[in-house]
C-alpha cells in the first residue's frame, strides 16, 4: 500500500484528519504538563481532586460516549441510504451534547458558588482551562452535528463524526486523569 493508498483509505477529508491530530496534541500536551505539576504535589492535587464532581463527570462520560454511538450509527445509516433515520442520530448525538455542556455547566457553576476559582489550587487552573477547552469542542461539535444534519452528505457525516469521536476520545482522556488518578 503506498502513502497514497493510506490516506485515500481514510474516511473523510485530510484537513479534518490534520484538525483531529492537531487537537489530540494540544490536549495531549496539556494532560502531560498536569501529570508533570502533579507530580510536585501530589497530596495538594489529592485534596483539591476531592472537591471535584466525579458523579456528574461519570454521568457526562456515558453522555457523551452514548452521543458518539449515536453518531456513528447516522455515519452508518446514511452510507446504507437510511437517510431520515441518519438524521435523527445526528440531532440526538447533538442534543447529548447539549446535556454535556449543561452538566459541566453546572458543575462549573458549583465550584464557582462554593468559592473554588481557577486560582484556589493548581488543578483547579488545569480543571477549568482543560475542560473548558474541551467543552468549547463540545459546543463547536454540537453545531457541527447540526449542521451536518441538515446537509447530510456521506462525506460531511464522515468528517462530523471523526470530529465527534476525537471530542469523545479527549473525555475519555481527561476524565481519568483530571478526576479519578490519586
């Protein structure tokens, strides 16, 4: 198989390849700085990592990875003519979305009422700044869905769910890390 071959065999565009590596990497990037600093304090992490909500992050981690099956199976549907159905998923992956973005809202929210900010502990600075970032994904993504469900050509589900699944990759990524590894 030559170079050619590899990326012809990719689905979806190129430039949303590049935009998904991209992403991976900066995220990437951010998660190794934390793991870096924690490693500087790790009972200080320890303690402010109990202030955080691991139900609501549990309950956003089966959101969003529900959203992206929901997002594949339109892929799916779409490539075998099911078109009204395709879009149905797509609407209901974005909606889960929005559930996403109303749960971390909220738990942003909590932490703002009971006085946490991003300056009360370090975590809290890579909290805020790495799921927010990742919550501005899940909105672009969102949006995307929509989008793409309106004009539900093969090729554009292909890139909305690549986009998709790299947003539910990320999560899946710094839920463990940001929440659960003492």
């Amino acid at each position: 198989m030559t170079d050619k071959d590899a990326l012809d065999a990719l689905p979806g565009e190129l430039l949303m390849w590049i935009l998904i590596v991209s992403e991976v990497l900066v995220f990437g990037a951010g998660l190794t700085v934390f793991l870096s600093v924690r490693i500087t304090d790790p009972d200080g992490f320890a303690e402010a990592q109990d202030m955080l909500d691991r139900t609501a992050a549990g309950i956003n981690t089966i959101v969003l990875i529900t959203s992206g099956f929901l997002a594949a199976l339109a892929n799916a549907l779409r490539q075998g003519g099911a078109r009204t159905k395709a879009r149905f998923c797509l609407v209901a992956a974005a909606l889960l979305g929005v559930v996403f973005l109303w749960i971390k809202g909220a738990e942003f929210a909590s932490k703002a009422a009971s006085g946490i900010v991003w300056d009360t502990h370090v975590l809290f600075n890579f909290y805020f700044m790495l799921t927010g970032f990742h919550a501005a994904h899940v909105a672009a993504g969102v949006v995307l869905l929509l989008l793409v469900a309106w004009r539900d050509h093969v090729d554009n589900i292909e890139d909305a769910t690549a986009f998709w699944h790299m947003v539910d990759l990320i999560w899946v990524l710094l839920f463990p890390v940001i929440y659960l590894l003492q």
